[in-house]
C-alpha cells in the first residue's frame, strides 16, 4: 500500500483507513482500488483489529472513480475493461461481507463510488454538512457495481429518482432515505464517532461476525418454517458459545465482558 492513495492508523482495537487523494477528492483510480482492496483482506483478518472505520482527508469523502481512468477502461480490450470492473466490484463486496464491523466517517462530498463506499459499510456517520449524488448517468455511465448495496441502503424506489435524474441531495435527505445511520455537526462528527466506536467495542467479537451473516442470510425472505428453523438453530449454538457463557456471566456478575476494550 502507498501513502499517496491511503494511510492507515491502528489504535488499541481500532484501525481507521483514510483515504489519502486530497488533491482529486479521493477518487478511485487502479492503485486506490488495489490498495484498499489490501487494506481490507489483512485488517478483515487481524486478530488485534475490532472495528474498522473508513475515512477521508480533505474536503471530500470520494468524488467516486476518476474520470480519466473511466476513459482509459473504456477504451481498453473487452477483457481488460471487464477484469477491472470485476476488482472494483470485488472491492465493495469484500466491505460489505468483511465479519468486522465497518464505519463510514463521511465528511463533505461524496460522489458515484463514494456513495458507494457509505452504502457498503454497516455504519455510516455523517457531517451535516455534506453532499452526495450518484452521477453516473450524467457520464454516460451506471452505478452497476454499487447497486447491490445503495439500493440495499435507499431501497429501490429511491434508487430509481437518484440514478436516472442524478440529482445532488444533501446529508438531511441521505439521512432520511437510510443513506447516512445519523449526521452532527462538524465540529461533533470525531465525538460522535468515538461514541458510536465504544458501543461497538462492546459487542462480542464473535458474535457480532455471525449477525452479519445473519442479516444477510434472513434479509429478503419470506417468513417459513425453513426460515424459523434456521434462526432457532443460530441461537440454539450461539447459546452454547463460549463468548455467551462469558457474556452472561458478566451480565449477572454486574461486571465488563472479557472481550470489552477502550476505544
């Protein structure tokens, strides 16, 4: 990884990814791409590492991804154009399903991909400030690889007013379509992203990875006896957990939970 596209500070438990292209906005481009692709595969997997927060230095979360780079895969080979997509949509699939939980600090803009990148974590924390759109169409272009999770945030029916009409929208309105989980103001967003990091650090590590697989596993289907079934035996093994036996003891004996760390 370079610092000219990222830097990454680790603290206690706690590791946050910054976005490092001030001077474009933090927009994507190949080493971007390839570097926080990295960043994810080794912090998903470090045992030191509870939360991950992804942030931005400068002005801007991410302007999405860089207009000349767009240009340069347009006009690449089929197979190249294709295997390029494919790491960027291996990039926010690899975010969206990391067993950690993920944190979206969002200050000032975010654009296309930056939107993205909001969608595809499982907090977004918000500067009340900031600004978003989903451009694509205006380039000629679709937010394809991002779909799966800002439709997943905004649902369809918003999705379809902001990818046709491109229209930009403030942090109320990314608020209220379930873009952002809340917005503060500037001066309060590190405040409030420290409290949001604590009540996380207190949640069993463990735990926390299988109810994200349990959100996705129970998300969108119909309530039947195979689903009924399926989450009485999640609870049935997690009660048999180590992490519960510690849990509840802890919850008896009016004391922290073993796995409870500062932030």
């Amino acid at each position: 990884m370079s610092a000219n596209t990222l830097q990454i500070d680790r603290g206690g438990s706690v590791a946050i990814i910054w976005l490092n292209r001030p001077d474009v906005h933090n927009a994507f481009d190949a080493a971007l791409v390839a570097d926080l692709t990295e960043a994810f595969e080794q912090l998903s997997t470090a045992a030191d590492v509870r939360v991950i927060i992804l942030a931005a230095r400068g002005k801007s979360f991410s302007a999405g991804a860089q207009v000349q780079w767009m240009q340069q895969q347009g006009a690449a080979t089929p197979e190249q154009n294709f295997a390029d997509a494919q790491r960027l949509a291996r990039l926010f699939h690899l975010i969206a399903t990391c067993p950690k939980p993920t944190v979206a600090r969002v200050q000032g803009g975010a654009y296309g991909g930056g939107v993205g990148l909001i969608a595809a974590c499982d907090y977004a924390l918000g500067s009340s400030n900031g600004g978003f759109c989903i451009s694509e169409v205006r380039l000629g272009l679709i937010p394809a690889v991002i779909a799966p999770y800002v439709l997943r945030a905004i649902g369809q029916r918003n999705a379809s007013r902001y990818f046709l009409t491109a229209e930009r929208f403030d942090a109320q309105t990314a608020h209220r379509l379930g873009l952002l989980h809340e917005i503060v103001a500037p001066s309060h967003l590190d405040e409030r992203l420290q409290e949001i990091t604590s009540a996380l650090l207190a949640g069993a590590p463990a735990a926390q990875a299988e109810a994200k697989q349990l959100i996705a596993s129970v998300a969108g289907r119909s309530i039947t006896p195979e689903l009924l079934d399926d989450t009485a035996q999640r609870i049935a093994t997690r009660r048999a957990h180590p992490e519960a036996t510690e849990g509840l003891a802890a919850f008896l004996a009016k004391r922290p939970a073993t796995w409870i760390q500062p932030a």
